[in-house]
C-alpha cells in the first residue's frame, strides 16, 4: 500500500515537471517566432515610417525599371530607335505589323516625346516602349514576354470659362491678351461667318464668349468649343447659341430668336485675308495695264492659304488657263455659280461633290496674278454680280415643337453672358495697317472702306 502511494506520487511529480517543461518551451517558441527579423523592420519600416507609394507612369510602376525619356530626332525612325536596345530586325519587323491597327508608325513625327521602359537588371533589355503622338494620347508597346500593343487616351478635364473683350488692334490679339485661346477667333469666323463681314473690323468692336476648354495634365489641349458668344460689329449685336435639340440630331448655332445662323453661302472663300481689289464695272488691269471690267473679287492671303467653297455644290470644272491659272469652278443650284482662280494648287476634281467650307485648292498666283490672292467670282441666274452685296437666306430655324426648351437654355445664360467684361485695359493707340506678314489668324481691322 505504501509502496503504490510512494509510487503514485513520483508518476504525479513526474507529470507536473513534464508539463512545466512544455510550457516553458512553448512560451520559449512563441517569443521566438512573435519577434521581428531584420527584414520585418525593413519591411515595416518601408511600409509604414516612410509611406511608401509606388510611382506609375502611362499605368506602369516605374520603380522597377530604368526610364529615358527622349524625342523623335530628324531622321530617326522606331526601327533606329530598337535596334539601339537590342532588338533584332525581325522583332521590330513584328512589332511594326502588329502596331498597323492601333498606330501606324511611318506617322512618328520629329519632335514628338517617347519614353524607353528597360529592365533594372539589364539596361539593353526594352520592357517598354512609349509613344505620344498628341498631348491627350499614347501608344504602349509592351515587349517583355510577348509583343502587346495598345492605344490609351489620357484622363482629362473639361472647364467651362468665359472671355470678353474689346478690339483694339485685331480679334486674335484681343483674345490673347485676356488669356482666351486665340483658335477662337477661327471658331468665331466660322460661327459668324454669314452674317458678320471680319474683313472690316474696326476698333471698339467687342465680343464676348462662353466656352468649353479641354485640359490634359493641366494643360489646354485641342480646340475649343463655343457655347454662346456675343459680337458687336459697327454697333450691331450678334448673338449665337449652340443648340442640340436631341441626341439624334446635330447641333447648330441660332439668334437669340431661334433663327439659324448658317447661310446658304459663306461672306468669302478664305477663313483669313483682306479684300485687295472689289467687283468693278471698270478697272485698270494690273498686269494687262488697260482700263477694264473686274466681275470678281479678290481676296489676298500668303501663299498656300487654304481656300474653301462657299456653299455645297458640284466641281464642273477644275484646270489650267494661261488668264486663269489653276482654278475651281462649282455649280450649286440652278441659280449660282462660283469660280476660285489663281490657285497654287488645286485639291478638287470635276465631279466631285463638295460641301460648304471644304478645301478646294490653295492660294497661289499663277495665270495673270502679280501676288498671292483669289478672284472669287460669283455668278446669279448666269450673270456675273458682286457676292459682298448678296442677300443670302438663313438655313432653317428651329423647329417649334423645340423652340421653348431653347428659349429656356439661353434664358439664364444670357443674364450670365451680361456679366462678362469688354475691358481688357488696353490704353496704347494702335497702329492702323491695311496688312501685314504676321499669322493671318489676327483679323486685323482696317483704317477706313476696303
């Protein structure tokens, strides 16, 4: 009995040692394996003391590659550009095939920004390679397992703004000193273009403009878009609101009344110039130096001056003659008729069916020309007449069922368009000059009748 009690109690303390032991050991364990190595504290430390983001650029994490950035040099093309990373010829042969869907690389232009995305390892070995044709957009070629090409758009933001102004030397400078984009004096030709004569602007005409301004990387990109705008010409208020009645049909600029200012004709043929010579029973020719009808007008622009039709129409003829030179003549109805003379090239053939503002050829001055200028000829019911002293009807207006929701959407904003100012502070005399050899975007107004 004494034997097994004796017995009893060494299994017992037995037991208790052994237990102590484990749990001494896995407290042991538990410490070891709860303490931070040294990668934990880098890793840590990374991740949180110093708040480390990874930088991407067009999508891709740039830390983990060697970058250069660079531009299209004269004479360097994307097969120059590879082969200097190692790529071999029947790679880039690959790679221009497979890029002609998405971007065709003969259109690399000189001047236009890439960037090389190479291997931190290996820097001959191109992950990347990253094309801009246009501030908004790129072209990634990815060349790390297997040849991927894609086209993205950049993100970008779109502002409404609002510019006024008044003319004192010409619209363009009258728009870039007020920190508007000086494209919107073609915008406004374009707009105004059968109801305001921009070849007789004159100094105190104002204007002022609401408008859609595109921003990519903080920076204004492309062409803006006019929502309304107001031109004062000669103390006459004009006024043109776009209006897009639904999603199925195209937008266009009205009056404040709803009447459509598009005209059956443009004012002239040519976006910029200056009237050098008007229609003239009796006039000394230049070259011929006799005294002698001139049924056209001339509109003098720098060579290569896009010229554009005035209406729709057909190209009934479209050649050379030694009085003439390259010209354009178009048939647009049974009334009128236009023809576009001494061109340096033309861009329109017989037969071809042309709309209204669509190039057809280019200033020049060959045949019996002693400048860079068009003859722009008008002819009504087969006479030949003066196009300054048409009267041409509106296109249509809107229709009534659309008519209250456009009176609604210009209703405040022209409360709003009252707001915007015609001062630019502007207080220098400008120097008056009938033409110049600067941009011929500046419509500059004239000192006196042209």
């Amino acid at each position: 009995m004494n034997i097994n009690a004796n017995a009893a109690r060494v299994l017992v303390l037995l037991s208790i040692g052994l237990l102590v032991a484990f749990l001494s050991f896995s407290a042991f364990n538990n410490e070891k394996t709860d303490s931070p190595t040294i990668n934990d504290k880098i890793n840590t430390a990374e991740s949180t003391s110093s708040n480390f983001v990874p930088e991407f650029k067009y999508g891709i994490e740039i830390t983990t590659y060697n970058t250069e950035e660079s531009n299209i040099k004269r004479n360097e093309f994307l097969s120059t550009i590879l082969s200097r990373y190692d790529v071999d010829p029947l790679t880039i042969a690959t790679i221009v095939e497979k890029s002609k869907p998405i971007f065709d690389v003969r259109s690399m232009r000189v001047g236009k920004p890439y960037t090389v995305f190479t291997e931190k390892s290996d820097n001959k070995k191109l992950a990347y390679f990253i094309y801009e044709p246009n501030p908004a957009e790129f072209i990634v070629y990815d060349l790390r397992d297997s040849i991927f090409i894609e086209a993205h758009q950049k993100e970008s933001e779109t502002k409404i703004e609002d510019i006024g102004g008044t003319i004192t030397s010409s619209l363009y400078e009258a728009l870039n000193e007020n920190g508007g984009d000086p494209d919107l004096a073609v915008y406004l030709s374009k707009i105004f273009g059968g109801v305001v004569n921009f070849y007789s602007i004159k100094e105190g005409d104002w204007f002022k403009i609401r408008y859609e301004r595109q921003y990519v990387e903080g920076e204004p990109y492309g062409t803006s878009k006019i929502l309304s705008a107001i031109f004062n010409h000669n103390g006459k208020e004009f006024q043109a609101h776009y209006f897009q009645p639904d999603s199925l049909s195209d937008g266009e600029y009205y009056d404040e009344e709803g009447n459509s200012l598009r005209r059956t004709f443009l004012k002239a043929p040519l976006k910029f110039s200056r009237i050098s010579s008007r229609y003239s029973k009796r006039r000394l020719h230049p070259v011929q130096k006799v005294w002698k009808a001139h049924l056209g007008t001339d509109f003098a622009a720098p060579h290569g001056t896009p010229i554009v039709s005035t209406a729709d129409g057909v190209v009934i003829a479209s050649g050379y003659t030694r009085g003439n030179g390259n010209y354009v003549k178009i048939k647009h109805n049974n009334t009128y008729t236009t023809q576009y003379l001494h061109m340096s090239k033309r861009a329109a053939k017989r037969g071809q069916r042309i709309k209204q503002g669509q190039v057809i050829g280019y200033v020049g001055s060959t045949g019996l020309a002693t400048g860079p200028h068009v003859c722009y000829r008008f002819w009504k019911n087969g006479q030949q007449v003066d196009p300054l002293r048409q009267d041409f009807k509106a296109a249509t207006p809107i229709e009534d069922k659309h008519k209250n929701a456009f009176l609604n959407q210009i209703s405040t904003l022209r409360m709003e368009m009252a707001s915007i100012s015609i001062e630019n502070g502007v207080t220098e005399e400008p120097e008056l000059a009938l033409y110049d050899e600067r941009p011929p975007s500046l419509f500059r107004y004239f000192d006196g009748e042209i």
